[in-house]
C-alpha cells in the first residue's frame, strides 16, 4: 500500500508539471499535441493506481458482498466528487479510462478474489462513471460556448458603447471634433491663450453644383485629412474640429506665436490637394482668419476670426487674414485666386 501512495505522490506531481507545460504550451501558441498526450498519460497512470490500490484493499476488507457493495459505493463518490471538482472535464477521460483497465483486469485476469455480485458492480460502476464524466464534459462545454457568447456579446456592447461615444464628439464624415466637443475642450482651457484658424473651403457651392455632393464630401475629407497631417507637423496638441459644412475650426492651446504660420502652411497644404480620380478641373483652395485671445473668451475670439476668414473671401480667397489686436483685420500676403 506504502508503494501505491508513494506511486500516486509521484503521479499527480508529474500530472501537475504536465498541465502547467500544456497551458504555457496554448498560452503561447505553441504546438500542444505532445505536451496533451503526456499530460493525459498522467491521468491515466492516476487512475491505475488509484483501482490498485483499491483492489488491493478490497481483498484486505474481505470478499463479502455487503462488504464490497459499501467500498463500490464509497469508491463511486470519491471519483464523483473528482470529476464535480475538476476544472478541466476532460481530466475525467484518461484518469477513468486507466482506472477501469487497471480494475478490469485485476478481477479478470489477476484472480483477485471477488464474489462474482461485486465484480458486476465494479464493471456497472465503470460505465455509469463514464456516463456521467460525458455528462459532465458536455455541460462544461456548454457551459464554456455559454461563456464565450456571453463574453462575445459583451465585447459588441462594449465596441458599440465606444462608437457611440466615439460618435457623440466627432463627425462621422472627417473624424474630427465636432463643435459641441471642441466648446467642451475649450471650457478646460481657463483663460490659456489660445489663438484660432477658421478654414473655409472656397467656391463650395459650386462643387457640390458641378460635380455632385458625392465629390463634395469627398472633397471635406481630403481637406480633413490635410488639416491633421499638417497639424501632426506643426501643432500635435491643436484641436480641430468640423464646425459646420464646408467650415473646420483649429484651436491652438498655449501658442503664443505662430498661428499665423500655421495658417499660411495649411492655406497652401489645401491648395496642393489633388486625387487622381478627381475631375481635371476640380481645384480646391481655402479662405482663412486667424483671431487671438484666451480661451475664455472664445465667443469673442471666433467672431474675429470669422470676420478676418470673410475678409479673406472679399480679397479674392485662398489666403490668411489674421485680425488685429484692436479687433481690425492685418491682411496676409495674398495668393492668387
């Protein structure tokens, strides 16, 4: 008996090495077939000697039926409280497939001596037991699809709930910040200087006219898309956003100087732009004012650089007009129209 226990001892430590080998194996994506076969080989050798040693106390308590009938029994609930127990369901398998070999063939083959009741009882006691580690093993599984489809509908909701917030602070068509957005970073901001651009494209109407609103939203976003690349370069922590229809706003947090600057490179950045499945005539150009002030003051701040951005339109579009001080508009170098 001191044998099988030390036998076991040594079992279920190599069933522990095996399975934290197995999951190292599928944590890291690696080839688990062998890793599985030595573990599931542990299991079974478990099971072995978990039906030797109890034949072997079996003929120790003695052969009578009543006898036999209580160890059957008290051998049943140990191995179902096992497989309840189990994490893994499909421990069940291999550690009752080597105990019913092992079992099997003590009665049958070693001539251990069992009246022929309690030798049925085992071999009954082996199929219910297989019966329920199946059992076990399909409500695990079901229990995991459950899990996964719970944890599946989680990560849609949760992706929804990102897109939606997502949505509620950026326009659908550019992704930048929409108007309602930028107001709430602006409301951050205290009184910080914070100058602002106002990009309006030019002679939209027409676009929209001539070659559709299709090519016009195509347009929005080109202008979008150049907005932050030329912003990446020049201001990271600027905050544009759609103001409205053809009409984008940039927020410079803290930039005491340059915004005129940054105003001159995106006017000529819009200029630039062109796509190869664009008609030939299409050009796009913008009108630009620029207005400084803290960022508590952002109402008066925007009406100057909407008045500079319109005077850039009457001097003939495609340039910068940044407002004075004195809330007068100091034209920029003019570009052609």
């Amino acid at each position: 008996m001191w044998i099988f226990l030390g036998l076991q001892i040594i079992a279920q430590l190599a069933i522990t090495a095996s399975s934290q080998w197995l999951r190292r194996a599928i944590e890291t994506g690696k080839n688990t077939a062998i890793r599985k076969n030595l573990w599931m080989m542990a299991e079974a050798s478990s099971g072995i000697i978990w039906a030797a040693m109890m034949l072997d106390v079996g003929t120790l308590i003695g052969g009578s039926d009543a006898v036999l009938t209580t160890w059957v029994t008290i051998l049943v609930t140990m191995v179902v409280s096992i497989l309840l127990a189990a994490p893994i369901a499909g421990i069940a398998f291999p550690l009752l497939g080597g105990f019913t070999a092992a079992g099997v063939a003590g009665i049958l083959l070693f001539d251990k001596d069992f009246s022929s009741f309690a030798q049925m009882a085992l071999i009954f006691m082996c199929v219910a037991l297989f019966i329920i580690a199946k059992a076990v093993n399909l409500q695990a599984h079901k229990s995991c699809r459950d899990g996964i489809e719970v944890e599946r509908l989680s990560q849609r909701l949760a992706e929804e709930l990102r897109r939606t917030s997502w949505l509620s602070r950026h326009d659908s068509l550019t992704g930048l910040l929409n108007r309602s957005a930028l107001q709430d970073h602006i409301g951050e901001l205290g009184d910080m200087h914070t100058p602002l651009i106002l990009l309006d494209i030019d002679h939209f109407k027409q676009i929209n006219d001539s070659y559709g609103h299709g090519q016009g939203d195509e347009v929005i976003a080109a202008v979008s898309a150049c907005i932050r690349e030329t912003l990446a370069d020049t201001a990271p922590d600027a905050l544009a956003a759609r103001w409205g229809g053809e009409e984008f706003i940039i927020a410079l947090p803290g930039c005491e100087t340059g915004a005129d600057d940054i105003a001159e490179r995106l006017c000529a950045a819009v200029a630039k732009l062109t796509h190869q499945d664009w008609p030939a005539r299409l050009r796009v150009t913008g009108s630009l004012g620029v207005a400084h002030g803290p960022a508590s003051a952002f109402s008066s701040t925007f009406k100057s650089a909407d008045s500079a951005m319109y005077e850039a339109k009457e001097q003939g579009r495609n340039r910068v007009v940044s407002a004075s001080e004195g809330g007068g508009k100091a034209p920029r170098v003019p570009r052609a129209a």
